[in-house]
C-alpha cells in the first residue's frame, strides 16, 4: 500500500516549510503529529550531512515511544529500505544515516546525559511531549540550535495542550514570553497548528476514538478537541504539573510498599445517581523512594461489591494494607473489608491488613502536602485517570470548585498520606514523632512476606 500523509499532516508540512523557526503542534491524543516531525527530521537529515535532537523530559519516554515506536514507523512507510543502512548506536543513543547525518535521543530530566547532549550543536531539535518539559529546560536546550549546514534552523514542538498558564500557549498562541509576559520581538518566527484524533481517523481505531468522545468533559476537550485549559492560578494540581511525571510508557522501579485506600460514600448500588462514588484507588511507593498512582477503581458500588473490589486489588497489586477514611460509616467500614476479606487469597488473621485513617483537617489542608510532592516531582500517575485528574485540578486554595465531591482525588490523597506519613500530621507517633515509612524489603509487585 502506497503510503499518504492527512490532510492535516500536508498542512503540518507546509507550516514546516514556512519561513517560521520555531513550529508547535498541538491537540488531541494520536493525531499524526509526532509521526509529522519524526518524517520531517528525517528528510532533512536525509538531504545534507547534519546533527540532530530529539529530546523529551524522560529519556525513558522518549525512547519507547519515538526511537523504539514511531521512528521504525516512519521509516518503513516513508523510506524504505533505508533502514537498512541505518544504524541505533545504544551506548549514547544516536541514529547514524547512510550520508553521516545523526540523530540524538535525550531526556532534559537527567542532568549527565542533558550534559552530553548538549554540549554538541544541532540543526533540527525536536522536543516531544512539551506539557512535560519546563521553559528553562526548552531555554537550555534552544541554545544548541546552531549547528551551520545548508538546512535552515528549525525547532519543532509537540503536546497536548496543558493549561492556558503553560508556556507553550503563552509562547505559540499568544505570541508573548512566558517570562516577562511581553510580546516576542519576531512574532513571525513562531507557527502553530491545532492537530486532533479527527483528523487521523483514518489511522484509528473507531473504538479508540469512541473512547476519546466518552471521557469527561475536560479530559475530552484536552484528548479529543485539543483546547489548552483555562485554570486557575490558585489550583493545587495543573495538566502540566500531572503530566511532569506522568508514565504512560516504561518501566516501573521495584514497589517497597502498596497500599489499597479507599472514601467510602453512602451510594447504594450503580442505579444510586444521588449519592457520590466511593474513591478507590492503589498508590505504591517505589525503592526511588517516589510514590506511584497504580489504579483507579472508583466508582457508584453497592458496599458488598466495593468491599469485593478494594480486595481483589489488594490480591491483584499484591498490597500490603487497605487505608480506608472512617469518618463516614466508621465500623461499618471495617466491617464490608472484613466481610469481602474472605474472598482474599492473602488474608492474615481471617482478614487482610487494614488501616483506618480519620479526617481532623478540611480537604484542602490535606491535600495542600499531597500536591507538594507533585510539585517536588516525588509522584507519578501512571496512565491516564482522567476522573481523578478532573478532581486534582479542580482543589484550589479556596477550595474544592468541582461539580461533586473529589471521592477519587480524596483516595488517591489517603493513600499517598499513608506512604508519606512525615507529610501529615494526623500521622505523628507518640510525642508528636513521625512514623516511618517502612521498607520491607519488597521486590517488585512480587514481594517476599514473613
């Protein structure tokens, strides 16, 4: 089958070929543009003897899903044979071509291998994924952009659209420095185009795309439309800061402690619209010493089948306790554990482990630490939880602004309070000491147990 780009990808094409430097596109999840500038890369490196850098904020990232994924991709459809006298250097991760051109891979967040990189200057960078990579890390990399070929300097830029803050709307939509908030001096030199699932169906699974349309609405709007979200700046949690650490793709380090926490509601079943969902979701704390958001189970249970759903996790993830807030139902809590607790093939004593935590602050108060560590960049989402994440961003210093209570975002702070027990206060020990956080020398989601 020969092969064609979309229409929207023509239209990429002829803004790279603009008299623009620096060129963004953005929009909705698999839409054609990374496969756009990974082909443009290479046709450029393919026309002059040159250098070239393809960078992401994880080089782990950016190696499963550009050098391992789409760049074979894209040469078996748009160059064939060519590969064949292509080499992947997997010492420094570089691509040779036949005419001496090479194209690095890197991430920004590993300051050795951001050294190496960038001590070499290129005629093409490419930073994919650029919710991800902060302004001073796409500052840094900039300065390399100067390698003299025939090629005209360019910089090609992808995302999905985080929020309105984020530089890259201040940088390609408004035409104004993310710093100073002043117009650009050469507005010219910066393009954008929006890019969406829509127009790639043709490259799509239906299915896939029905699954765009069903997210929520803002999920929908960022994954489906492609718009930039207008947040607010008191939001505890933004786009860009979940996305920072986001793992949609890799390897997870080796877990030392797994947790099951769930907020319990008073919804009676499935039909029970009223009343909120019950919030269960699995954190993990890996040998990195970073917490891990592994599942989110939530949703409207009668209490029979959410007791049966916190258990299989537990089984499933292998977790050493379920942390469960009491306020609401208080015994009755333990006892839908208890009672589910027979179905678990590692219960200890008749039941699994289980920890009741009890609300003393307001949710903001304790979600205020939790979202610290995002900002210290200690927690990853892993996947995309788009329930949840409506949650996290809608807690403000003012206070919770969704539409229903945060159930999800109220579990996944239950259970990351619980790795970090020096992060709250209701956690202190005798004499105000804070408990630790114990390793018990787990590997990975199969761990030994005394």
């Amino acid at each position: 089958m020969t092969f064609k780009l979309t229409p929207k990808q023509e239209a990429q094409v002829s803004l790279i070929s603009s008299d623009a430097t620096h060129i963004m596109a953005y929009g909705g999840s698999r839409s054609g543009k990374t496969f756009g500038f990974v082909r443009a890369v290479l046709i450029r490196a393919l026309a002059h003897k040159s250098r070239h850098a393809m960078l992401r904020y994880r080089f782990n990232h950016i190696k499963a899903s550009i050098v391992l994924d789409t760049l074979p991709k894209v040469m078996e459809l748009c160059f064939p044979g060519v590969a064949d006298n292509c080499k992947l250097d997997k010492t420094d991760w570089y691509y040779s071509l036949p005419n001496g051109s090479e194209i690095w891979f890197g991430g920004l967040d590993d300051k050795e291998r951001t050294e190496k990189i960038l001590g070499q200057e290129y005629a093409t960078l490419y930073l994919n994924e650029c919710s991800q990579i902060p302004y001073a890390s796409r500052n840094m990399a900039i300065t390399r952009l100067a390698q003299k070929t025939p090629l005209r300097l360019k910089a090609y830029y992808d995302c999905n659209p985080p929020g309105m803050a984020h530089w890259t709307y201040r940088l390609f939509v408004e035409r104004r420095d993310p710093d100073r908030r002043t117009p650009v001096a050469n507005p010219g030199n910066f393009a954008a185009i929006m890019m969406n699932p829509k127009d790639n169906e043709a490259n799509l699974d239906p299915k896939y795309l029905e699954e765009l349309q069903s997210m929520s609405e803002s999920m929908r709007r960022r994954f489906w439309l492609g718009q930039f979200a207008d947040v607010t700046d008191t939001a505890l949690w933004t786009l860009e800061l979940l996305d920072q650490q986001r793992i949609v793709d890799g390897e997870l380090p080796d877990m030392v402690r797994i947790v099951v926490a769930v907020d319990p509601s008073g919804v009676s079943g499935e039909e029970d619209k009223r009343s909120d969902e019950v919030g269960i979701v699995v954190c993990g704390l890996g040998n990195d010493g970073r917490g891990y958001i592994l599942e989110d189970l939530s949703g409207r249970m009668s209490p029979a089948d959410w007791g049966k759903a916190v258990v299989s996790a537990f089984d499933r993830h292998e977790a050493d306790c379920v942390v469960a807030e009491e306020n609401f139902g208080g015994a009755m809590v333990q006892e839908i554990i208890r009672s589910a607790s027979a179905d678990s093939s590692r219960k200890v004593g008749g039941q699994v482990p289980y920890r009741p935590v009890r609300a003393s602050r307001g949710k903001i108060a304790r979600a205020e630490p939790i979202a610290a560590l995002f900002d210290q960049q200690k927690v990853s989402l892993v996947g995309l939880f788009p329930e949840m994440e409506d949650q996290l961003c809608a807690m403000t210093t003012a206070g919770y602004v969704g539409s229903r209570s945060p159930d999800r975002a109220d579990a996944m702070i239950w259970g990351l309070a619980s790795l970090f027990p020096a992060m709250t206060k209701q956690n202190a020990g005798p004499n105000g000491a804070r408990s630790p956080v114990v390793n018990l020398g787990y590997k990975s989601m199969k761990r030994k147990r005394a």
